[in-house]
C-alpha cells in the first residue's frame, strides 16, 4: 500500500499526517482553521487520496504557521508514500469550472519543486481566514512534496469560488499523476532512471 504518516513538531504547530494514495477520497480533517479543512477535505475527496490530518497551532497570532507547516507535512507524505515513484503516471491536469470561476492545473511529480501562481484572490480575507495563506500552502506543498505546480486563474471574482477551484484543480490534477499507469506500470516515468 502507498501510504504514508508524518509527525511534525515544532515550537509553533504540532501536526501528524496520514496518508494513502490508493484511498478513495476519505478525510477527517482537523486543523482548528474552519475554511482550510473544508479545502483540505476539498483536497482529499477529489484526489481519492485519503487524508487524516490533525493540526494544533498557535492560532492565537494567526492562522499562518498552522497551514504552512500542513502544507510541509503533507508534501512530505506524498514524498514517502510516493517512494521511488515506479509505475505512476507523473504528469497530471486539470480544468476546473466553479461558477463564475475556472482554474487550470498542471503539475510534474518530477522532484524539481516549483510554484508558478497566476492567481488573484479579491479579498483579504474569506470568513476570518486571510487568503494570502492558499498561496502559503501550495508553495509549502510544492517545495516538500518536490511537485512542480502550475496553477492560474483563467476567470472568476469570488475569492471563496477561486480558492475552492485552486483546491479542487490540483486534487484532480495529483490524482491523475499518482494513478498508476497500466501500460509502464513497473518503470519510472523518466529517461534518467530515476526521479
């Protein structure tokens, strides 16, 4: 089975998370911050990876350290659970209506993390949540699941639609890339031998 646990402890969050790419998109989300479950289970159902993650930060100063730090842990649980990545796809897309909202994804399992992000949130803020931290998250993700992610805003005005297509997108986009391929099941999806 791939899956994959990651205990991360430090003097502003404490977080564990559990993973297994082969799962069916079920999530118990519980990071004290309300609209990033929502989009961490977002994350989870549309991927079909499923999640178990339990966070516990000081959210007494804000919400930032709690969901960069969930963005680490979990790009470094996709790493583990990934291993040597023989047999996967690698590659993954998505083109993501929501209302007045589309969002397109594109994204290398390559170990070469990079964040392109052409998106524009409109408010700074969606409930109590600031919604500079979506962006925290994915580079946070990117950078430690070594994923190069594209992610850009094609259309939309509502900041709780956009950041739902974000979510949504890359969900979509990692499911294709970890599915594993049927017809190069037993190699690693590159010319160098190795990713």
């Amino acid at each position: 089975m791939r899956s994959a646990t990651i205990t991360r402890k430090t003097a502003e969050t404490e977080i564990s998370v559990t993973i297994n790419l082969d799962g069916t998109g079920t999530y118990d989300n519980q990071t004290g911050i309300g609209f990033f479950d929502h989009m961490l289970d977002q994350l989870s159902r549309h991927s079909l990876i499923d999640f178990s993650i339990r966070a516990k930060g000081d959210l007494h100063i804000d919400d930032h350290h709690t969901v960069e730090d969930t963005g680490i842990a979990l790009g470094q649980a996709l790493t583990q659970a990934l291993g040597d990545k023989r047999g996967i796809r690698r590659y993954g897309s998505c083109l993501l209506p929501m209302d007045d909202t589309l969002v397109r994804c594109a994204l290398d399992l390559s170990a070469r993390p990079f964040l392109i992000w052409n998106v524009d949130l409109p408010t700074p803020k969606i409930g109590t949540f600031d919604t500079e931290l979506v962006r925290e998250f994915f580079q946070a993700l990117s950078t430690h699941g070594g994923i190069t992610l594209h992610v850009d805003q094609l259309h939309g005005f509502n900041s709780h639609h956009i950041a739902e297509a974000a979510f949504k997108s890359v969900a979509r986009a990692l499911r294709e890339a970890v599915e594993t391929d049927p017809r190069k099941g037993d190699a690693v999806p590159s010319t160098k031998g190795a990713l």
